[in-house]
C-alpha cells in the first residue's frame, strides 16, 4: 500500500485512490502510419523492467482524475517524486540522487511553451 | 474544429413543471432498511439533504470565478480540496480537480443557474454539466461521527488534517464519496446514487455501536 | 469430568495477579483454576499441566517453552461452542476468563495417549527431511488423498463450521510517530514524543503496557519498575494526542509506514464480544495505521539451546521461568537445573530460588563467570558448574534430570565425562535475538552483530528502532535510546521534542556472554537423540545436517526443506540457531549463510479482523438503478453485472400453477423475447455507462477515439461507434448522441463506464491536451428505460408530447419532450432489432414514468423483460456485446464490422494504425460467426472450442469458440455466435463441437444476423 503524492492535489493520498497506467513517457507516434510494424510494435508492447529508478504513470482516479508521473525505486518501493504529465522527472537513472531542481524546472518551462504552441498551431 | 455558436451546448430543465412524485436515491434505503430512531442515546446521527441541485463546472479557474461571482455572489475555492459558501450556508462550490468544481444549489435552481452562468460566461471554453438526479448529500452529525468516518474511510479525519471548509473524493468502504467539512461538527457525504444504499447500510452497521439515528 | 480446584504450582504471594478472583476454565475436557491476570498458560503451569500439545510431525509430547508470542508448543484451539471456535491461539497469549474453553490443536485421540505418537517413536530415521515429499510422491493423483490424511494427523487448529456471532471492524488511522512496544524503550519514546505535541500511537500485544518492566528485578528511582510504568502509561492516557493500544500486535509492515494492529478488543473479556449498554462492539479490529515514522521498540527474544531432549515437557526459557514467577506467581516445578551462556539468565536461578524452591546448579557454558548476577548467586551457595552444558534432558512426558558435562563449544566437543542431575525442570538461555520481524517485512536485510550475537535490523527511511529491538539490553542504555529515537523521528518530520527525564536506574557489572547455539552431544549429532532447532515445525539439529549434506546450502533452501521458521511461528525461537548450525555444517560464520526473510503476519490473525465489516451484505457494492424496488416487488431474479444488480428475467406465476409456482428462466425469456418481437417491451437500461462530452474540440475527440466518423453527426443524431485499443482490438461501443454542435452524449456498456471513462482522460491529458473538451459522467443522473416492439409507437404516443411519426423521428434520431409529464430525451436505439425508443428522465423521477408506462401499457400487452432476454434478442440480430463475443483479441474486422470503421479519416485515430499490422491482416484469425446446430433443439455451450474434424486423434487442433448461445423461441431453435478462424469465408461449412460429456455437436456456420437481416422492422 503506496502513499502518493497528486501533485494537483497537492497532498499524499492512499493507493486505493489512484490506478498505475504502466510506464511514463511512452509518446505516441506523431505519425502512425508513417511507423513500420516493427517501430509500432515497439510503442504498443515492449516497455522497460528497471531494477532501480523507473518512471510510471499513475491516475487520480478516486480523486481529481488527473494522471501524472511518479519517479519510484522498484527495489526499495520508495517513491522520488510526483510530476505533472509534460514534466521531466528530477531522479533518473542517471541521476539517482536528483537533478538540481533549477535545471528541471527549466526545462518543464521549455516543454511547456511547445505545449502552448503546438495548441496555438491546431486551433490556428 | 468548430466554432462555438449560440448552440453549441444543450440548455436542459430535467425537473419536471407538473407535480410528479419524486424519490431520492436512499427512498429504496429507507424502504428496505428502514430508519433507526434518533434517541438519547444516538452520538451519530445521519440526515439526508434530498432533491438539491447539484453542477459540475469545468473550465479555468479566472473566468469560471468571475462567471460564478457574478452569478451567485461569491467565489470559487482558491487551494485545492476546499470549499466555499453563500452567507447563509445554503450554496457551496467544492474544488474537485484544477479544472472541476461541483456546486450545491437549494433544488429547483440550478437549471436557473447553469442558464445564468451560461450567459455570464458568453464565449468562454467552459462546460456545466447538471448531475442533480445522480446523487444525494447526506449529514453526520455527532460525537462518534469522526470514528465512524475513520471506519469508512482510509483519508485522515483528523481535525488537524481535515480542517472546516475541507472537502476531499475519496474512498469509502468499497466505494467512493465526496467528504466535506462545513463545520465543525457536521460532515457532509456527497453519495452517488447508485452506491447510496450500500454506503447507507456501511454506515448504519458501521453506527450500530454508537446508536445512530436517522431522521426522517 | 474430574475437578482439579488446588495450584500446586501456585505461590502464596507475588505477580499481578488478582488472587480474590478465581476464573473457571477447561483444559481439554478437564476443568481447572486460575486467577484474573492469568494467561492459559501461567493458570495451565500453576495448575501442574505438563502436556499441553503433541508435536506437529512426531506426536511427541510438549509443554510450555515460553512466556510470550515465541511460544512454538502451546497452540490451542478455542471455544467452547461451534460457532466460537478460534484455532492457533497460543496459551501465552491468551487471557484467562471464566469459562475459557480450550482444547490442544494437536493429538488425536488426545494428548496424553496419542496414536501417531508411534509413527513418532519409530520415526527419527523413518521422517528425515522432505519425509513427505518423498513418501507420498507418486502416483501424483493421490496427493490430495494423502495430503488430507496428513493434514488430520498433523492438525493445524480448524475453523468453525457455524456462522461466528462476533463482528469485526477495521479503523485506519494515522500518526506522526507509531511506537511498537511498551517495554522501556517503547514507552520512554512515546512519552518523548506525546510531550512533544506529536500524533502518537503505542501499541504492544500483551495485556498491560509495560513489557519487561512487569517482572524486572531491577528498580527505577529505588521502586519496582512496575511503578514507573503505571506512572507513564497515565501521563500518556491522558493526553489527546495519545492513543494507547494493548492487547495490539502490530502484525505486518507494508509498504510507506502502513502497519497493520490487530487489537483484540474482547477476547479476555469472554469467547463472544459481551453487551456494553445493549450495544456488541467487534471483538477484535484490524488498525490499518498510516505513519509518518515507525519506531520499533519490539524488544527481544531469548534464544533457546539446543541439545537432546530440549523438548520434553520442562524444558522452558530461562527468562520465561522468570516472567512465571514474578508476573504471575507460578514456579513451574520443583528442581531447576540452568543452562546459560550469560549472566542474565542468572535472574531464573534467583527467581526459583526466592520462590523457595531448589536450584540444583548453574551450568554455565563460560569458563570464569563473574557478573554480578553470577556473584549473588554465588553468594546464595547455588551451585555453578563451569565450562558446562546440559547436553542431553532426561524424561519423556516430563524432564527427570539433566545430563551436563563440560564442553569445547568452538571445537563443538564435550570433553568430560557426563553428569546426570536429577531435576525435572531445564531452563536455557543462548542469549537474545532482536526481534527483527517488523523491520524484516520491509525488505530490508538484517545484519549480525558479533557483540551481541545476533541480528539487528536495518532500517528504511523513516523507521527506527530502539532499545533491545536493535541489541541494547542494558536497561538504562535502552530508556535513553528510546529517548534519543523518538527525538530523530520527530526531528524527521520538521518537528522537535525535548528529552524527557529518565528514571534512576542503578548500574550493573555484567559479564560477557559466549556464543553457544547447538550444544554437542557425545554422539554425532545424526545419531544423538533429537535436538529440536524448531519445536513448533519439528525440526531437528539433524534434519538441517542433512538438508546441508543433501545439497542445500542457501538457507533459504534449508528453510523450505525442513520447513524451519514455517508458518505460524515465523522463526521466532529456532531461527538463529538453525542459521548457527547450517553455518557450522557449511563451514561458514552466521553472516555468512545469513537470515531467512520474515513474513507478515507476525502472528496468526483471525479472518474476522481481517474482513472487518467488508461481509456478508457489506461484502462488495451492490450498485441499484432508480427502479430497483418496482424490480424487487415483481419477482425479478438480478443478474450481477460488474457491481449492478441488473433484472435477469422476471419469472411469472404460471398458468397452470397449483401452489404458485413460477415460470422457470426458460419458460419466462421464452415469453418475455415474444412479447418483444409481437407487441411490446420494456428493460431497465439505466445501468449503460453515460459520459456528457462538451467543448468545441468535442467532435475532433470522438473521431479520434472511435473508429468511425462524427463530423457530419448534426443535432438531434445518434451513431452507434467502436472504441479501439492502439492495438486495434476492441475494447468498447455505444451510441453517441449530438446535443449541441458540440455537446455530445456517449452511452457505454454497463461494465465498461468506468474504464472508458478513464480511457478518454487518459488520452485527453497525455496525448491531445490542446484539444478542448471536457467528460462527465451522468450515468447515475438518468434513468433509462427502453420501450421496445412494434407496439412501442402506440404505447408511447399516449403519454408523450413528441411526435412519433415515422417521418419526423426517425431511427436513430433523439428528440426532447414530456413523458408521463417529465422532461424527457428520447433516443430510437434499438438492441432488440424492433422499433425501439430509449428514455431518459432525470433518476430521481424514473419511476413515475416507468409506472405510468405500466398503467397505458396493459392493452398493449408491455412485458418487462431482463438481461437474459436482452442478449436472446440482440444475439438473433448478430448485436455484441463488447466482452462477450469480443475479448480483447477481436479487430472490428473480425467482426465484420468494416461499416463502422472510417479508413479515410484525416487524423490516424485510435487503433488504425494496428489494422495494418501483418497480424491483423491474417486471413485466418478468429472471425465472428454464426452458427446452427445440426439439432434445433441443441443449445451449444456458451466457451465451446469448435473443431473442423470431429475425427482427428486428440488432442484436435481448435479453431474457434462458442462465445453467446442461446434458444431463439422466434427461430424455435438454438443458436450461437462464435469466433473461428477465417469464419467469414466459411459460409455453410460444418463444424464440430465435442463436449466434455463425450457427446459431438455438429453445426452450420451461418450469418450472425438470424432475425431480420435486412433490419427493416427497426425502422418502422
């Protein structure tokens, strides 16, 4: 029985209230029908098993319903961080001990103007 | 994708003009189950707040707000899983998500009011979804109605963590709820109608030990 | 049945007991005497009862060994009534009440004469490890014939048979600092913490909250401990902050500081929860505790030795014979002979002797004891034998003497020549092991400590231990870290305490313990007599020994070989030694071979406590639409769909009956599927899944998410759609209706609303967050009831506004209007293939319109109808049902259901891109059909496998499934949808379909439309 923290929310909920989805940071093709069978294959089916730090996608389900990323060691169960779907986490394999959060929270402002942007363009 | 027009949404009074018998959603509850006497002895006691208009609103919080401030004259909840009400306590906006807030209306206003906040909110994105046939609020009230909770539910009751003017969806029993605190000693329970007659029967068995009571 | 009324282990003075208050109970059928503050087993001891159990695998007989939750032997079973029977309950555990029944778990026909003792006597040799594994092993078939055998000889306690009184609940609580165990270190911390404002809970599985402080010789500030303890515990009762839990035992530690307790409430107050003010309350409750931070001040056990005959009756712990003595004033025989590694054993030598009882001799392992506890016993003239250990007890129901000699422990040798010393009680002691169980339940490995030889435990973020828990036995070393942990748990949480002040404790010289597990013996120990490691599993010194021989050199191995640590004992006496002894026989230091993981729970835990009050009515939601009593008050059987109560069929009185008797489900879908097809019907539909979509990127959405096309949907248009996985397998349909340009509502299946739900969430906030759209789900708002046959227009024209005409409602348009006075949206969906009108009204008013329906509907003959009937009449039309005919391996293709997929829209929508994959292009995938028995009146086993070849040798290849089946009282037939491979080009074909009963059905695949094909009585 996980505690996690919704980062809109903002505050630790119990399991029970939220659903896992499976690995984070799985995008879907921009193009389908451009990807071979062996490139679509890959996005439906094959998904990583990591001893250590993994990415995972959870919803809110009894809650906000709102899904968002958790940064969890599947070794010791203990959960990183939360971050909101279009974030990039703090703790990665790389960087088990966490990323200075100055770096990370750059990037999610860069991520967020393509958001912003790619919106603007559809409704344009 | 297409514009929004005076017709983009359905504007629809589901409540009928003529007198037709209605029933809330724990009418098959008191039926079967009946209702224990509120007695002496009762420290929880259970009141249903049948037939209330109940709204979704989903849109951004800067418009939504001044939309409903306009409309029903005070505001929506600013922190996430909080409440707020009209002076008399009778109309009440629960923040549900970033973008989702329900309103409790007085029954029979709210088809009035999704039509005033329609016209308030012109062209903004938004969406108000009536729900009022889909659920019912129930009251606990009384000195073992925070242990009763803490046998329902897995969310921390405590005053320290459940302040006056919190509300939460959370879990309850094998269902789930929305939980509120408008005051100090009244818990509000937001049940959906279809679990209504569980939940109702959780909490009468869950109550047996401190004699709950239900008024009519 | 023979009264026993006197102790004769009784003292006449000293414990907690309450001597003014005697308690009858009964001992496997015979009646005994205790005292209020009694555990079974002290009122047992005091009482001079030496059996109480036989072994699990030998027969032998067994006494008490322990004090505490480490007693292996003294498992009972309680109740003195069917209905009130508990099993595995150790006596040491359980507080004595008036009336207590209990019986041995073990030992048939009883324990003092016991038949499978002599597959004990000749066994040894006969039962090695894996005894039965290799035994019993073939033919393999009759493993459940011997394992039931087995089972009754072994006897591990049985549940009762009658439905239990009690009630059980569960609390979940939450805390700053959970505090586990009320001995010094415990309380020292939680009174830390409580001063210190924080949410504290304590909780300890004893009867009163004190731990060793109850029977400690040593003094806080000059006064029995004792009194420091009550001071504590009131200080600590009397704050809000505070919640104090004995009789609670803290049973696992799940993952981020979710501990569960299991408190039990009642049961030293009576077998059933008794009346407090007309009210039961639950006899026991499952705490399910959030924490912040966990301190684990769960103190020690004291670690048997080893050696032959260690488990005959009186043969007890060193510390255990103490606790007797000064908790509960029982001595427990009349000549004590002490094996000790250490000098804190020395107290059971004092205690026995204060008792006035004869202390035949200290056997100490070490060469020159010199504690002080070795010097007072000096000093009393007891007689201490160096270098010594009982190497073998003498006795088979009772101990009759010990056989020490002086021993090598490193060379693991005796030396000398053996001495045999009458007695007929054997107290031992190896030292302590921290009990590490809690700690261990996280995953967290634990690691020796040679300075105190034995495991500590390592700790996660956020948990701390504190006290004997982590080796500190000294008692003023563990009041000061109980202090100093409680001060970094809080310290952790951003909060701070201040230490409190401690209770004078005099110091003490202690001397150094040696490591002794395993005592030699003058034979090798697969000769010697039995030397049990682990008395409740029976494993013997020489069963790990051999395992070792045998090949098995993880301990792990060892442990599920021999069974050591199994079960309800968890390791808690035998797990250290059996790691000394597999190291030894490995050549390996303890380290080395390492621990066992440890499991919740700690120790048995009743099914009551852990289903609380999720049973019976309350076991899972039962979810009722709006007209659920009209359903109830006209006989309806309920069919459970997902956690809907859903009208199966609605059985009628028959014709002909004679004492009322009603239509079997047959006879009643036959009539209800006619009254659809001739004149009219009306099912409950409000359980089908209803998600309001708003927002002007609605349109965009729905044609992405579904299979076909929604840009030209215009107002006042319902279209049936197919929801895809990316894989392109089905995973939903429904019909969307347009209320507004861009307002829609989206119907689902009755099991699928909340998984749809998600799904379009899902794909809204991770993959097209531009797109503006919001989903809510108003299923509970309406109320659904579909009118349904070619009377429907009749019907409803009587009791509506709208205009029915074909022309200007036509199928597959919604209109709004009034119904039986209601607002109401009315939608010409059909599932049956007959003219069909949905209405919605809001719920709260549904059953006015249904009973008004009712009311106009009689001249039309309108029959309710139910799930049964509902799938008979969508089967006939080739209607499926998502879940049912598709599961999750099913294209819409190989439903042959390309009408409804849109391969030239813009966007690539969910699932296309799969349809192009080399597999879902197999011309031999699992089509769905229809098939015909051969035999009308065959109905075809819904999950049939079908075979081409009904004469192929087995096993035969399978090329499909029955996936709906049904009798059609409109074909007067059976038919059945199927799945099989490349079905579509199969038309007319033969197919197989051998049943288990031996029987062969032969069947024609057909089209899935039986009834109407070309859909025309819909559209009427």
């Amino acid at each position: 029985m996980f505690l996690i923290y919704c980062p809109y929310c903002e505050e630790h909920r119990e399991e029970e209230e939220f659903h896992p989805k499976g690995q984070a940071h799985i995008a879907r093709p921009a193009d389908p029908e451009a990807c071979s069978d062996k490139e679509w294959g890959d996005y439906l089916f094959f998904r990583d098993n990591p001893r250590g730090i993994h990415h995972e996608l959870w919803v809110h389900a009894v809650g906000c319903r709102k899904f968002f990323n958790v940064t969890r060691n599947t070794v010791s169960y203990e959960i990183l961080e939360s971050y909101r779907v279009g974030e990039q986490p703090r703790f990665t394999a790389e960087h088990p001990e966490g990323r200075p959060v100055e770096t990370v929270a750059a990037e999610n402002v860069t991520a967020k103007a393509e958001v912003v942007e790619r919106q603007e363009g559809v409704k344009a | 994708m297409s514009e929004q027009t005076a017709t983009w949404f359905n504007l629809y009074d589901a409540r009928p003009e003529a007198e037709v018998p209605a029933e809330s959603p724990l009418a098959w509850s008191y039926h079967r189950t009946g209702r224990p006497a509120v007695s002496q002895k009762s420290r929880v006691v259970l009141r249903e707040r049948a037939m209330l208009g109940h709204l979704i609103l989903r849109g951004g919080a800067i418009v939504l707000d001044e939309a409903v401030r306009q409309v029903l004259g005070f505001g929506l909840p600013g922190r996430p899983n909080t409440l707020t009400h009209d002076d008399g306590g009778e109309r009440s906006i629960q923040w549900l998500s970033p973008d989702e807030w329900l309103v409790i209306v007085p029954g029979g206003e709210e088809f009035v009011l999704e039509g005033r906040l329609r016209e308030a909110l012109g062209d903004a994105h938004y969406a108000i979804v009536n729900v009022s046939g889909g659920q019912t609020l129930i009251e606990i009230e009384g000195e073992m109605a925070r242990e009763l909770l803490m046998k329902s539910t897995p969310y921390d009751v405590h005053p320290d963590a459940f302040p006056v003017g919190k509300g939460v969806t959370t879990v309850f029993a094998k269902a789930n709820l929305i939980l509120r605190r408008p005051g100090e000693e009244r818990w509000e329970l937001v049940l959906r109608r279809s679990f209504a007659d569980y939940c109702y029967r959780w909490i009468l068995d869950a109550g047996a030990a401190y004699t709950i009571g239900v008024e009519s | 049945m023979s009264q026993s009324l006197n102790q004769p282990n009784r003292l006449n003075e000293g414990g907690r007991i309450d001597r003014s208050r005697r308690l009858t109970f009964t001992f496997n059928g015979k009646r005994y005497q205790g005292h209020a503050g009694d555990t079974l087993a002290s009122a047992l001891l005091a009482n001079g009862v030496d059996i109480v159990n036989r072994s699990f695998k030998y027969s032998r007989p067994r006494g008490i060994v322990a004090a505490g939750a480490e007693e292996p032997n003294a498992l009972v079973q309680l109740g003195s009534s069917e209905a009130a029977q508990v099993p595995n309950v150790r006596a040491t555990q359980q507080a004595l009440f008036d009336g207590l029944v209990a019986r041995s778990t073990n030992g048939w026909p009883n324990v003092q004469r016991d038949a499978m003792s002599l597959v004990g006597k000749l066994g040894g040799r006969f039962m090695p490890p894996g005894f039965y594994y290799k035994t019993f092993m073939a033919p393999a078939s009759m493993w459940m014939t011997y394992e039931k055998f087995i089972r009754k000889g072994a006897g591990l306690g049985r549940s009762p048979m009658e439905r239990d009184p009690d009630s059980y609940d569960h609390l979940n609580q939450h805390c700053d600092l959970l505090v586990i165990g009320a001995g010094p270190a415990g309380l020292a911390a939680a009174l830390t913490a409580a001063r210190g404002g924080a949410r504290v809970i304590l909780c300890d599985e004893q009867e009163e909250l004190g731990g060793s402080l109850l029977d400690s010789r040593e003094l806080l500030d000059h006064q029995p401990a004792a009194q420091w303890v009550q001071r504590v515990v009131e200080e600590l009762a009397g704050l809000d902050n505070v919640t104090l839990l004995p009789r609670t035992t803290a049973n696992g530690y799940h993952d981020h500081h979710f501990v569960t307790l299991h408190e039990r409430r009642t049961e030293h107050l009576g077998e059933t929860a008794p009346l407090v003010d007309g009210v039961r309350p639950s006899r026991s409750r499952m705490h399910r505790v959030r924490a912040g931070q966990v301190l684990l001040a769960t103190g020690a056990h004291e670690r048997p030795l080893v050696y032959a005959g260690n488990d005959v009756p009186g043969n007890l712990l060193a510390g255990a014979v103490s606790t007797y003595i000064r908790r509960y004033g029982v001595v427990s025989g009349d000549r004590l002979v002490l094996s000790t590694s250490n000098d804190h054993a020395y107290r059971a030598a004092l205690d026995w002797d204060d008792a006035g009882r004869e202390v035949v001799a200290i056997v100490d392992a070490r060469q020159a004891p010199d504690g002080e506890l070795v010097e007072q016993a000096r000093a009393r003239g007891i007689r201490i034998i160096e270098g010594t250990a009982v190497i073998e007890a003498k006795g088979s129901s009772r101990v009759s003497g010990a056989r020490v000699a002086t021993i090598d422990a490193q060379a693991f040798k005796v030396t000398g020549q053996a001495e045999t010393l009458p007695c007929d009680t054997i107290a031992s002691s190896g030292g302590y092991s921290p009990v590490i169980h809690l700690a261990s339940h996280t995953g967290a490995r634990p690691t020796w400590n040679d300075e105190i030889l034995g495991f500590v435990p390592s700790l996660l973020k956020g948990v701390h231990a504190a006290g004997s828990a982590r080796g500190i036995h000294d008692l003023a070393e563990g009041l000061a870290d109980g202090v100093a942990k409680a001060c970094e748990a809080l310290a952790a949480l951003g909060r701070t305490a201040q230490a409190i002040e401690l209770p004078q404790v005099d110091a003490r010289r202690e001397g150094k313990a040696c490591a002794l597990y395993q005592v030699p013996h003058e034979k090798p120990t697969l000769r010697a007599p039995k030397q049990f490691v682990d008395l409740q599993n029976d494993v013997t010194a020489a069963a790990i020994e051999l395992a070792t021989r045998e090949g098995f050199e993880s301990i792990e191995h060892v442990k599920r070989y021999t069974a050591m640590g199994f079960g309800t004992d968890q390791g808690k006496l035998g797990n250290i030694n059996g790691m000394a002894i597999a190291a030894r026989c490995l050549n390996k230091s303890i380290p080395e071979v390492g621990t066992t993981v440890f499991r919740p729970n700690y120790t048995p835990v009743t099914f009551g406590a852990i289903a609380g009050r999720h049973c019976r009515d309350l076991f899972d939601p039962e979810r009722y639409t709006a007209l659920h009593q009209w359903h109830v008050e006209n006989g309806a059987e309920f069919e459970d769909v997902g956690q809907w109560k859903r009208p199966w069929y609605f059985p009628q009185v028959r014709p002909d009956a004679v004492n009322g008797e009603r239509e079997s489900m047959a006879e009643a879908v036959a009539r209800e599927c006619l009254a659809v097809r001739e004149k009219v019907g009306i099912l409950d539909a409000s359980t089908l899944g209803k998600i309001d979509i708003q927002g002007p990127d609605a349109r965009e959405f729905l044609a992405r998410i579904y299979t076909n096309k929604w840009e030209k949907l215009a107002v006042g248009k319902c279209r049936y759609g197919l929801m895809c996985r990316d894989d392109g397998m089905l995973m939903d349909d429904g019909t969307t209706s347009c209320l507004g340009e861009n307002h829609f509502l989206m119907t689902t299946t009755t099991g699928g609303a909340a998984g749809v739900m998600e799904w379009l969430e899902l794909w809204h906030q991770t993959e097209w967050p531009e797109l503006d759209v919001t989903f809510t789900s108003v299923t509970d708002h309406w109320a659904t009831m579909t009118v349904t046959g070619p009377e429907a227009r009749k019907l409803l024209a009587e009791i509506t506004d709208i205009d029915l005409a074909r022309d200007s409602f036509k199928f597959m348009d919604w209109r709004e209007g009034r119904v039986a006075d209601m607002p109401a949206r009315v939608f010409r969906i059909s599932f049956t293939g007959e003219l069909a009108y949905e209405i919605n009204v809001q719920a709260n008013y549904a059953l006015h319109v249904w009973k008004t329906l009712f009311k106009h509907g009689e001249k039309y003959g309108l029959t309710p109808y139910g799930t049964e009937t509902m799938h008979v009449l969508r089967a006939e039309k080739g209607f499926i049902i998502a879940g049912q005919d598709s599961d999750g391996s099913v294209t819409p293709e190989d439903l042959g259901m390309q009408w409804a997929v849109g391969y030239d829209k813009p966007y690539s929508w969910v699932g296309k891109r799969a349809l192009s994959r080399s597999d879902t292009r197999r011309t031999d995938r699992k089509q769905l059909v229809g098939l015909r028995p051969k035999d009308p009146s065959v109905v075809l086993e819904e999950g049939a496998q079908i075979v081409f070849d009904p004469d192929h040798a087995i096993p035969m290849p399978m090329v499909g499934h029955v996936t709906s089946s049904y009798y059609s009282p409109t074909l007067k037939s059976g038919f059945a949808l199927a799945v099989l491979k490349g079905g579509h080009s199969r038309m007319g074909e033969t197919v197989y379909l051998p049943m288990a009963d031996g029987k062969t059905h032969a069947a024609e695949i057909v089209s899935p439309i039986f009834v109407d094909p070309k859909g025309e009585r819909q559209h009427v």
